[in-house]
C-alpha cells in the first residue's frame, strides 16, 4: 500500500506549489500515479496527474504538485493496488495589482490568476484593523485573459485618514461556488459594501 501526507497548510494561491509527501510502505512499490481531481465540487472524476518512482532506499519520495483551483489528490501503484487516502488544497485566487494616483482617483490595475476567474468579478477593500472593519472601495468585472486569467482596472475616491496598521485586500465574490478557495471569513463576505468583524 501507499501513504500520501499533505502539507498542514492546505491554503495556497492558484499555481503555488503543493507539497506531497509519498511513502511505499515495506513492499517497495516504485512506481506510483498522483492522480488529481479539479473539479469545483469534486466529482468530476480523477484523472492521472504525474507517475514517479521512488529512487531511496526506505521508498520515500516528495512531489510538488500545481493546482489552479481547489484539488483533491491520491496516490496508486502503477501496477495495481489499493489506493492511499485523498487530501485536499484550497487553491485560492493569485493577485498582483499596483496602487497609483490618477486625476484625482486612486487607480489599480490588477490581474488573478485561477481557473475561471476571467467569468467572474473582482472587488477591492479597505481594511481597518483600529475599527475592526472593512469597506468595499471598488467591484467589477475580470476581463478574460486566458483560461485561467483575468484583468480589470478598480478605480476608488482616495482614502482619508490612513492608519499605519489599514491595508487592501481583493477577492472573488462568490469564488468558493467555482472551485476557487473554501468559505472563510474574507469569502462569505466578499462582495458587501461593507462588514465588520
């Protein structure tokens, strides 16, 4: 039989990697599918994503597996044999966005990275730690670059009164419903004018 064991941070960003760790067990099995299974509510059926061999002495490997949205993965011997358990990542979606001052707006182009993101909108928050608060500044539509990109330019009045501790934060509403990160705090509150917590 096969061991799979994840990273205890199952959270990572679209294209991060995901670290697996894969043990053969006393019957020295060198030959093994990862097999992953993207699907946004996980049945869409596991498909092979790599086949390695275990080269060390104790049949012990590591794999670094790439997601762009939430993944369940497992492990079988090539030829035959029960399958090790599942594990799951949350993949969430990767931004990168600049903050400039424009004609009197604050401007942001921004792009995401993650399967879909380019059908879906995008808004952007202030984040108040000394209030314990957070309001939305901006929210439109990801323009599609590819099947796993999107671009959008987020426009906002500039902010007043900035605390050291205050900073910005984009997501995805309603991401989680396209197989894009796990409802947390900042997911069942991403598209409200405004929240507190």
């Amino acid at each position: 039989s096969v061991r799979l064991t994840a990273s205890p941070r199952r959270d990572r960003l679209a294209g991060d990697k995901l670290p697996l760790r894969i043990a053969t067990g006393r019957d020295f099995i060198r030959r093994v599918v990862v097999e992953a299974d993207e699907s946004p509510r996980g049945r869409g059926g596991f498909r092979p994503l790599a086949t390695l061999t275990a080269t060390a002495a104790d049949g012990r490997l590591r794999y670094d597996a790439k997601a762009l949205a939430n993944v369940r993965l497992r492990v079988r011997p090539l030829d035959g044999g029960p399958r090790s358990r599942t594990v799951t990542y949350f993949v969430y979606p990767k931004f990168r966005y600049t903050v400039r001052q424009q004609g009197g707006q604050v401007v942001v182009p921004l792009t995401a990275r993650g399967r879909g993101v380019g059908d879906l909108d995008v808004a952007m928050y202030v984040i108040r730690p000394g209030s314990r608060s957070g309001r939305r500044l901006d929210r439109t539509p990801l323009e599609r670059t590819g099947p796993a990109g999107g671009a959008a330019t987020l426009r906002f009045a500039p902010l007043k009164n900035v605390q050291a501790a205050d900073y910005l934060v984009a997501c995805v509403p309603g991401a989680e419903d396209h197989g894009l990160g796990r409802r947390d705090f900042l997911a069942v509150r991403c598209g409200r004018a405004s929240f507190r917590y």
